[in-house]
C-alpha cells in the first residue's frame, strides 16, 4: 500500500479554526464522566476523503484516547508510529488498531490493541465513553474510545509499531486557537487535513480529526 503522497509538515496553513478553548473546569474527570453518561446535541466533521489506496468496505478498528489523570492537570497519551508500516507510518497516533474476531466489541478492541502496542494494562483505564465512527482515508472506519488512565502504570512499547510513546496537556489540544487548516493538492482533487503541531511532534491527519470531534463534543 502507498504511503501518504505528501509532506503534512510541509503544507501551507490554510487557516487556524480558532474556536474558544473547551472551559478549564470542564476538564476535570467528574465532567467528562458526566458529559459522556448524559451527551448534548451535537454534530461531528466530516471524516477524511478517501485517498484511493483501499478498495471495498472499511476495515473495522478502535483506539483508545487516553487521558491520563496527573496531578497538575489531564495530558493525551500519543505514540509515534515507526516509520516502516503500511498505514500512517511515523505519524502521531492513539493506540489502537483492526478489530479482531475475538475482540467482544470496539471497546474491547481499543483495550486489546492498547496492552498490545503500549503495555498499559486495562485495569489503569475507566472507560467514559465513545465518540462517532471515524472514516480514515486509508479505508479504516475507526471507534475512539475515551478513557481516563490513573497513574502510576508502565508502559512498554512494541517496537514494531511504536517509536516513541509521549504526553500532550489536553488543555492545549483543547483549544481551536491550536488548530491548524492544511491544504494539499493531489492527482484526485484537492484536500484539506486538520494539524495540532506541539513542540516537535506533528499531530494531523486522522488523529486530529478525532480531536476535533472530541473538541466538538465537549463544547457543545
């Protein structure tokens, strides 16, 4: 399968989505909890176009959106993907991955696939809830499932999947003023990609439209 036909860190901005910032007491695990048992109406972005690398139906797969409890605040967990997949190689993702025939559901499919890649074990991990299906390009119909990680706990990369393993405060993803609009011009049409650039770490692509709806669901 064809890697991604374009530098993300490369594209001109097109424009910073620039929403208010997700209220500071409302990131808090008493709220997420609560804005998850009792969801308000609200309405996801559209899923990425595909890119023409995939045919037929999309390949079932969950991650996990972990927000770890610290005590200065929630951070994201991301992992860097190493560089020779197949699907978003050296990108920043959330562990996760295809579901399983043995896997009882998508939840169990994030908890699986997160040991499996990260080693963190599910009994650190309270699940609060679910966000919509998300339709990557490279023909994955994605679950992100959201929980919140209790420090301490150990993790241990696979080294087949994982480069790097780090934290972002979700204070900061949580922000529209942080959200970048790219453009990239390919032989199938044009298409723009949301990117949450944090220090040196590239955050774009699937894994920040999945923030976005997260950020949607929260504010609304």
């Amino acid at each position: 399968m064809p890697k991604t036909p374009f530098d993300p860190t490369q594209l001109p901005i097109e424009a910073i989505a620039g929403e208010a910032a997700v209220l500071l007491e409302h990131l808090a695990p008493d709220w997420l909890r609560q804005r998850f048992a009792e969801p308000p109406e609200w309405t996801p972005e559209p899923s990425e176009p595909p890119l023409g690398l995939h045919r037929g139906e999309p390949t079932p797969a969950s991650v996990l959106v972990p927000l770890v409890l610290r005590e200065d605040g929630i951070y994201l967990l991301l992992t860097m993907r190493t560089a020779h997949l197949n699907d978003h190689a050296g990108q920043v993702a959330f562990p996760g991955g295809r579901a399983e025939p043995t896997d009882a559901d998508a939840v169990d499919t994030a908890l699986r696939e997160t040991e499996e890649e990260i080693g963190l074990d599910r009994r650190h991990i309270d699940v609060i809830g679910t966000l919509p299906l998300y339709y990557t390009g490279t023909g994955y119909a994605v679950t992100p499932v959201v929980g919140l990680v209790t420090p301490p706990f150990e993790l241990k990369g696979d080294p087949g999947e994982v480069a790097e393993i780090f934290e972002v405060p979700f204070q900061f993803l949580m922000d529209g003023a942080n959200h970048q609009r790219l453009a990239a011009e390919l032989p199938n049409g044009r298409r723009t990609f949301y990117a949450m650039p944090y220090q040196n770490y590239f955050i774009w692509g699937a894994t920040a439209g999945m923030l976005r709806n997260l950020f949607h669901f929260l504010r609304a």
